[in-house]
C-alpha cells in the first residue's frame, strides 16, 4: 500500500489497523503487514519525519523507515504496489521558489513532463492523478482525493479523464460536503479506480 504524499501517515495507519483487525494473520503475514506493507512518500522533511515517527510508535516498519522525502512527481516510479490511498496537497498550480538577481524571490510554474503522464500540466491534482495511475500494479485499485477542478477543468483535465476511464475501471466517485478535506466552500471528491490490463 502506498501514499505518494503520506503527510503523517493517517491513511497508512489506517489501512495496516484495518488488515490487522479483519485478517487471520499466521506470524509471518503479520511481519510481514509490519514491515513491507506500508510505503509513503512526501516531499516536506520534517513531515516526513513525523510520518516515520507516528509508524514507529504504532509497531510499523522495519530496519529501514518505509518513509521516503521527496518530490513523488519528478520521475516515473520504480516500484509499483497493490493499492494506493491519498490526499494530494490541495492547490491549483505546482510551483517552485526562485532567487532572482535582485536577491527577491519568484515562483516559477512547475511542470512534470513525464512519458508515463497522459498530458503535461501544471495542475498538481491532476499530476498526482496520472502519477498514481502509474504507481498501481495491474488490478490494483487507488483511492485519490480531488477538488471538483479535476472533474469538470477542460484541456489537460479532459484529456486526463478520457484517458482514466478507457484505461481504468473508474467505479466509484464520492461527492463530499464542503470543508471535509479542503477550505470551505472547496468541494472534495474520491475517486476510485482499478487499472485495467492493456487490451
């Protein structure tokens, strides 16, 4: 199971809690759900290291921190997993601070051109869309919280969706009362999906 941009880990512990509490576990699986079974990701450090700390005092993880810092959209993933869950961070625009000549400071748009992603775009909600389509594993299914721009924005948005439900099963869309993961009056949705063989 894997968090592209874990934060603190709630999602994590929620679903290793959850397989804890519903399975028949023999000792190894249960070593197993211990150590190799949660994967996160985010790319503020001192988060990070909450994330590592809040699993290390829930018993989860290994000789090495199932945590990583870093930016999940730079490059196309190396691993793929069963399930991912998350909440990307919320904003329209990915971007990065620049020093400029004058010692002020810029924002630069930042955009992932990545041969993985379907459309290049700047919007990170939709990047982290098509990133988590690419961390899935055949039959693997994805649980993603999105704002209401991800399903109704045209261009790179339409091109995204058209995409997501020819090449996944996108089954299930549940709409949110405003303010449940985002400012109020940001509309929050999740989207789940399981990604289909190549036909």
């Amino acid at each position: 199971i894997c968090d592209p941009a874990c934060g603190t880990g709630g999602f994590l512990l929620v679903a290793h809690d959850y397989i804890a509490a519903h399975s028949k576990l023999d000792k190894e699986q249960k070593q197993f759900l211990k150590q190799k079974t949660v994967k996160g990701k985010d790319i503020v450090d001192s988060v990070a290291r909450l994330c590592a700390m809040n699993l290390y005092l829930h018993g989860i993880g290994g000789e090495e921190s199932p945590i990583e810092v870093g930016d999940s959209l730079v490059s196309e993933p190396s691993d793929h997993y069963d399930m991912v869950l998350t909440n990307p961070p919320f904003g329209k625009k990915s971007s990065v601070t620049v020093s400029n000549g004058n010692g002020g400071k810029d924002k630069e748009s930042l955009v992932y051109e990545r041969p993985d992603f379907w459309a290049t775009t700047s919007n990170k909600q939709l990047n982290f869309l098509q990133h988590v389509r690419s961390l899935l594993k055949i039959h693997g299914s994805a649980a993603i919280v999105v704002p209401d721009n991800v399903l109704f924005e045209g261009g790179a948005g339409e091109t995204v969706r058209r995409r997501m439900l020819s090449e996944c099963n996108v089954h299930t869309l549940l709409r949110l009362p405003t303010g449940v993961f985002y400012a109020q009056g940001v509309k929050a949705n999740v989207l789940f999906f399981d990604k289909k063989p190549a036909s």
